[in-house]
C-alpha cells in the first residue's frame, strides 16, 4: 500500500483526508477512532482499510482502530489513550463535534499527554449535512489550540507536527477542514514513518477527577497553556507572510481553503499585496497580527463562513488605537453563507482592489434540465418498509425521522419524513408529538442511528409511556456514509470478530412490551405489523430487518450466485401504474404508448415490485413459473 | 509546464467520472505535473449528477472557475449542459450521445429535452465532439469502460501536457491484468473517434 510506504520524498497522488491518515502514521499513530460522516469518513476508513488487509494477511496493525458507537465515545476512548501517553486522532463530521462536545470541553481543562489531534470536517454549502455550522467556534469556545490546512500536502504536515504541538501544549489540538481539503487530491510528499508507542502507563493523578474544586484550578491552567499555544503560534512555520506583485499597503488575511483563491486570484489579477496566511488559528499569532495592522492600510479579510478572524483583527485594531479599514463581511463585500470558490473571491476583489473581474460567465442556456435528485436504489430495502407503512397508517399521521439512507423518503411518492433536526432526534420528537397532539407517530431510524443516539429516547418513551410507533431500520450497516460496520454486525472496523448487538434485544431492554421484528420484503406482513403496532397504545417499536442490497448483492456475487432482474408481461400488465407511480423504484420507465418497463441495468433483483403488482405481471427474467 | 488547464469531467453517477479524473490525476503526477483533483457530488448516491474539476499547471483554487475550462468531457449529454457556465467559446467540448433518463423524467414528473436540441445548444457555446461512447465501449468489451473511451477521445486533443502514451500507461498500471486488453481498446477507440472528426 502507497500510503505505508517509508520513503520519504516520494510524490504521490492522495486525497486530503487520506493524507490526514498518512500523517498519522508519519507521526507513530497508537490509536484512531471515529464515528463516520462526510466529508470526514474516508480519513478512518482508510485506517480501517489498513488495518483490515494487515488482519487478512494475519499482520498486527501498529495501531488500534475503532467505529466508536458515536464521536461522543470516539473522543472518551482515545482521550483516555492519550492520556496514558499514547498518540491519538480522532476525526468527525462537524456536527459530530456537538455530539462529543460534553466530553471535549472538560477534556481540554484535563488536558493530555501523549499528543491527540481532533478532526473537525466542516461542510461549508451544506452538501451532505443538516447544517454548515462553523467548528472554529469550539477552538475559541473550548480553548483547544487549532490547525487549518489550505491543500492535502499541507493536511499531513499539520497532522504530523500537530501531535508535537499537542504534547507540547499538553492539550487536544483540533485540525480543522471543510469538504473542499477532504475532497481534493493533491501531491504529496511522504516523510519518515515514525514508530508507534505501543503501550501507555497511567499514572494516577488527582488532578484528572474534575470535581468543582479540581475544575476551579484547571481552568486557570488551561488559560495558561493557551498563552503557551499563543506563542508557539507566533514562531509557527504554519503562519506566514506572501508577497504578490510589488505591495503597496494593501494586506489580505486569510486561512484553509479560502488562501488558495486568494493566491490565486491575487497572482491572476496583478494585485500588490502582502497575503497573511494562518494556518495555526487559534490562538491566532496576536503580535505578527498587530505587525501586519501597523504596516498595512487596509485590509482585506477572506474566510468562509463566519467573521472569526474578521473579529479578532477588529479587537486588535481596536486595542491598537489603529484606523485601519477593515473589508470582509461586515463590510458587504463577503457572505455568511456557503462554501467560496474562484468566482465569489474574483467578484468581492474586483469591488474592492477596482480592478477588472477576470472570470466572465456564458450566457445561461434556455433549456430546462431535469433534475437528477438522489434517490434510494432500486431494490432498497427502506422502499419496501415505507410501502408498507403507508398502506397501514392514517393519512394525518406524523413520521418524525432522522439521518441517513432512509431520509430519501422525503421525496414523493412517500412522504414520510416531516421534521430532522439530528441525529437521534426522530424517537425524541415522537414523543414531543405524542405529547402534543392527538394524530398518530411514526418515527424512522437507521441501525447505526439507533446505536448512536436512539437508545435514550426509547427510554424516555417506555418511561413516560407515550404513545408512539418508533421504526429501527435494520440493514446491518452504516449505508449514507459508506457502509462502514457499526455494533450490530459480528466484525469491527480492523477486519477482526467482535460481538453483534441485537437491536431487539436492547429495545427489549429498555421495557419496550410491543416488539415487532418483520421482513421488509415480506410487505404485506409487514404492513400488519404497522397495524398493530399502531393499534397498540403506549410506546411500540418497530425493527424492519432486511440487509442494504448494496452488500447483499456484493457478497452474493462474491459467492457466485446469480441475481434475477425483473421484467413485466406486457400482455399481463393493466397499466394500473402502482409500480411506477406508488412503489417507485427507480429502475422503472415509460416506453411507448404508456407501456412500462423495467431498467435491466439498474434493477437489483430484490422482486418487491412483483409482490405489489395486483396483476402477477412481474417475474424475474428467465425463469419460467 | 506554464499556465493552466482546466478540465471538467462530468456525467451520472455509476459512469465511472470519478475513476476518471482520478487516473488524470496520477498521470500528471507521474509527469512532474502540479495537479489537483476534486469531485463535487451532493449525496453519493447513485443515478445523481456528478461533476469533478482536474486542474494542472500554476493553480491553487482547486476548482475550475466559470468560464475558463479548456474542455469539458460528459459522458451524458445533458451533464454536459447542466455545467456549461464552465464553457468559453473557445472550450471544447466531448459528449456521449446516449442520455442517461433520470428517474424524475421516467416516471413522468419531468422532461429530458429534445436530444437534437441539446446538441446545437453545446455547439453555440463551445467547439462540439460528439461520439458513441455507449457503442465503442462494448466493442472493447464492456460498458464500464466507457470512461476510459472518454480519457481516449481527451487524450486525442491538444489539452493535456502529455502524450496520449502516457495517460495509457497510468490507465494499464490501474487496472487489474484481466482487464488491461479491454481497456487499451476503449482508449484506443476514444482516440481515434476524435481524430476521426
Ligand atoms: C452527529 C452526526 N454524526 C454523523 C453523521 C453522518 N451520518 C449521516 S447518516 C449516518 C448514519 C446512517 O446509518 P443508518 O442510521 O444505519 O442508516 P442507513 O444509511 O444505513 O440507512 C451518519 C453517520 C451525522 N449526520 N450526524
Ligand atoms: S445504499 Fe443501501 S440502504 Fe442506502 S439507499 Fe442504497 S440500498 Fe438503500
Ligand atoms: S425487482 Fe423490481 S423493485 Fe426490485 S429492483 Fe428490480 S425493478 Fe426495482
């Protein structure tokens, strides 16, 4: 594998987020853990890559990986690691950041030893998340000494110092990204691999027990490693100064990706100015701050999203007594909103330097496209299971869900998705719903959703006995994010055996006494259920378990058997159109004259179009009845 | 090498795009070349609309910008529609011919514009090569080679600061053994579609 190679000064092609891992190990990785979500997954699933094939070929890893239960557990168990002197990474989604920010912001006033780098990956635009919020708060927020990297080569650089710096500074260091790093590949070029620790020794220290007096005296020291950090920032090989052209007063501060439209653009648009790159930013380099306020006129502020940095120069300036004019977001010229590119940057610098746009844009087309929305596959097993609620529930009925596949059932014909706010959030709103209002609940949540957050408001529900029907998708993976594995299958995320969580049993559990475990595929029993179920009064849940078809079809071809497509007898087939139009899978399509037809080269075989076809009309290909 | 080169690959889901712009990413590097790589997809799901950026030479930004891609090769033609604020009119063009039919329009809630319309639009806005990927892919051997087509018909164009040997070579060496023949005669077949016209 290209990325455990030890030559240091090989160029290779890898993606930002897998050069994230690549620092890892350049730095003697002991401990990585996770809980998946884009666009931060593929830094673990490349140690999960890893430390699989060195299981195949019966190989120890020289590092321990996990798919932690959630990222509130990913930061508890390498944070430990890290306190017994062992170097640890823990990567996340943004949101994910919420999730284990109880234990981060505690964490810091503790402090580690063995150095521990905090993966953030923000999602500026929102491309595959609920939100675009902005992690650089929690740097600022929790005190944690952070990292912005503007290319992949940079990314492994600040990974492998970073655990310096942490160790150093004896606190988590967040390395903070945004899908436009984890989503490009760039050139690299690999250092030495260094060798891992192995095994921590804890020391007990009292210390580690924050109790109100114990936190009453970390807090002070934590301040105290920050100033630490502020000066280390200041000496920072990550913060530096480029001059474009011949400067003439005019400086840009900017950090992570917005510094390559900056360098570029700058270059393009013959401006002269001095560019103050951060990438150590926070604590930002206070004196080079004020050094770079004195000899500038104005200054011009380029960061996506929110005005952090905008409004730590202000204070500066502030203190300064300078007059200095100040552009970015406050002055109009940038936005809150979105990710930046090429375009936005050349349209803000064009207003402010005067100088001519460079990017000019074609007309737009008249023509109307179609739209090609995300849909779930063709043999999914979520279809089948909102089939069958829908044919079992009242049409005022409320489905509160949640995050993952499955949310695609927001899209017509189904509609089965009235309110998301988080990850977990869908058995909590039931019962607020409950509560509420007289209509009947339906909730959605994936298995790997149920593990993560979706225990504690089962609880809640059986406790207060609200009336309520909470579904657990069970397709035995962490299908949106890339299949990766989660507590309910028998192997973890190294390749090696591990104990498989019975999503009934735990709901069984938790006191849940309506417990009703069906097929998807098997849908008019499955719409029985969801009668009951509903008849039921008081908390019942649902477990619809049937494997992502993805997998099944994966490991079906694995093992040579053949998958059946299906096809419709025209001469059987009323054009009663339930299958194109109720059922919807995507594989179906108008030919002429209204006839329908199945897509052989998208169909998966899963055959529930044949079971809902009143008319017996659809039958796998090639096999005679 | 001096300047830029912008290209945009782009096409549904399941065609292959991403592949495709990651072996120009490998060929570059292999040629000393500075490059960058980024897809831009929204929910990987597939049937979606899929859109990746390879930029080569004096860059940073890491996504082409409106109006200067030096070619945009789609391996669906509305794809190659859907990112023409890309296009100047000095871009060329590569398309398949064959439309991919998104779900919305198959059952009824949209439509897929008339094909021949979509053609002359493509050719208002840049230099148009069209050729039958879908076909020359099965001649090779298979569909899913149909990118690599692409990679050939690119390789055909001036655009790349390499010679089409060298995109072959990194091709070959991604490839399991098996495939190697099938995917020389995709690439082979993409070029010479282009060279044709
Ligand atoms: C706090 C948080 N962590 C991670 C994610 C990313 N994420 C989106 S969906 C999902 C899980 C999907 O798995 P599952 O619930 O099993 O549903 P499936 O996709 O398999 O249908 C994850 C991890 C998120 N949105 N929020
Ligand atoms: S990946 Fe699996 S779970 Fe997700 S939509 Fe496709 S079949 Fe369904
Ligand atoms: S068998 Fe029917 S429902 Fe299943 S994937 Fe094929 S066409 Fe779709």
């Amino acid at each position: 594998m290209e990325i455990l190679e030890d030559k240091p000064g090989k160029q290779v092609l890898l993606l930002g987020n897998e050069a994230i891992t690549r620092g890892a190990i350049e730095a003697g990785i002991d401990i990585s853990t996770t809980y998946p979500g884009t666009p931060s997954s593929e830094i673990a699933d490349t140690f999960s890559l890893i430390a699989r094939s060195l299981t195949k070929q019966k190989k120890e890893p020289s590092f321990y990986f996990e798919y932690s239960t959630n990222e509130k557990v990913a930061l508890e168990v390498a944070a430990a690691a890290s306190i017994t002197g062992l170097r640890a990474l823990t990567c996340m989604k943004h949101v994910g950041l919420n999730v284990a920010s109880d234990a981060f912001m505690t964490y810091l006033y503790v402090g580690c030893k063995g150095g521990h780098i905090i993966v953030s990956a923000d999602d500026p635009s929102c491309h595959s998340s609920q939100n675009e919020q902005d992690n650089r708060y929690f740097a600022l927020f929790g005190n944690a000494p952070m990292l912005e990297p503007s290319t992949p080569d940079e990314a492994r650089e600040m990974t492998r110092i970073g655990f310096e710096l942490s160790e150093e500074v004896k606190l988590p260091v967040l390395l903070r990204t945004t899908t436009r790093l984890n989503h490009i590949r760039g050139r690299i070029e690999l250092k030495k691999i260094q060798k891992p620790r192995g095994k921590g020794h804890f020391e007990k220290d009292p210390m580690l027990v924050t109790v109100p007096a114990i936190a009453r005296l970390q807090h002070p020291i934590l301040l105290k490693k920050i100033k630490q950090a502020e000066k280390i920032s200041e000496k920072s090989q990550f913060n530096k100064i480029i001059n474009v052209g011949k400067p003439n007063g005019w400086g840009i501060v900017t950090s992570g990706v917005s510094y390559n439209y900056v360098k570029e653009l700058a270059d393009d648009m013959k401006l002269n100015v001095r560019i103050l790159k951060l990438g150590m930013t926070h604590p930002i380099p206070n004196k080079m701050c004020e050094d770079f306020i004195k000899s500038s006129k104005n200054i011009v502020i380029v960061e996506e999203l929110e005005p952090i940095l905008e409004n730590q120069f202000k204070v500066i300036a502030h203190d300064l007594k300078s007059k200095i004019e100040i552009y970015g977001k406050s002055s109009g010229h940038f936005s809150r909103l979105y990710e930046y590119n090429l375009d936005i940057v050349a349209d803000a610098f064009s207003k402010i330097f005067k100088v001519k746009n460079p990017i000019i844009k074609p007309k737009e087309s008249k023509i109307t496209l179609p739209s090609r929305p995300p849909a779930l596959c063709p043999g999914c097993p979520h279809r089948a299971t909102y089939y069958a609620v829908k044919k079992a529930a009242p049409k005022t009925t409320i489905y509160p869900t949640d995050i993952g596949c499955y949310t695609l059932g927001k899209a017509p014909p189904y509609e089965v998705a009235d309110l998301l706010l988080c990850m977990g959030s869908n058995a909590g709103t039931a019962c607020g719903f409950a509560v509420a209002t007289d209509q009947k609940i339906i909730s959605f949540m994936g298995d790997s959703t149920f593990f993560h957050s979706g225990i504690p408001p089962i609880i809640d529900a059986v406790h207060h006995d609200h009336d309520v029907v909470i579904t657990v998708l069970d397709n035995r993976t962490t299908a949106m994010t890339g299949h990766q594995p989660h507590p309910g299958n028998d192997f973890d995320g190294m390749g090696r055996p591990a104990k498989k969580i019975l999503v009934e049993d735990v709901v069984k559990g938790c006191g849940v006494k309506h417990i009703e475990i069906v097929d998807p595929n098997k849908i008019k029993e499955t719409t029985e259920a969801f009668k009951r179920a509903l008849a039921f009064k008081g908390p019942a849940v649902v477990v619809s378990k049937s494997p992502c078809i993805l997998l099944e079809n994966r490991d079906k071809k694995k093992r040579g058997e053949k998958i059946y497509v299906y096809e419709i007898d025209q001469e059987k087939c009323e054009k009663c159109k339930i299958c194109i139009s109720r059922f919807s899978c995507p594989s179906f399509y108008y030919g002429e004259d209204e006839t329908i037809l199945i897509d052989s080269q998208q169909c998966n075989g899963c055959g529930n179009c044949a079971d809902i076809c009143p008319f017996e009309a659809i039958s796998p290909k090639g096999v005679k009845k | 090498m001096k300047g830029k080169i912008n290209i945009i690959l782009t096409g549904v889901g399941g065609q292959g795009v991403i592949t495709a712009a990651n072996i120009l990413g490998k060929a570059a590097l292999k040629e000393k070349v500075n490059v960058f790589v980024s897809e831009v997809h929204g929910m990987a799901q597939r049937g979606g609309s899929v859109n990746c950026s390879v930029r080569m030479g004096n860059v940073s930004g890491p996504l082409v910008s409106s109006g200067t891609a030096d070619i945009i090769i789609s391996t669906e033609p509305i794809e190659a529609l859907r990112y023409i604020q890309y296009s100047n009119k000095n871009t060329k063009i590569i398309t398949d011919i064959n439309p991919v039919i998104p779900y919305t329009v198959s059952v009824g809630m949209e439509k897929y514009p008339e094909i021949k319309e979509v053609f002359n639009e493509l050719n208002k806005y840049g230099e148009l090569y069209k050729i039958d990927a879908v076909k020359i892919s099965k001649d090779a051997g298979a569909l899913i080679t149909k990118n690599i087509v692409m990679l050939g018909a690119l390789a055909a164009t001036d655009v790349l600061p390499f010679k089409p040997e060298n995109l072959l070579e990194t091709i070959l060496e991604n490839i399991p053994t098996k495939f190697k023949e099938m995917n020389k005669k995709a690439f082979e077949g993409g070029l010479k579609a282009i060279k044709k016209y």
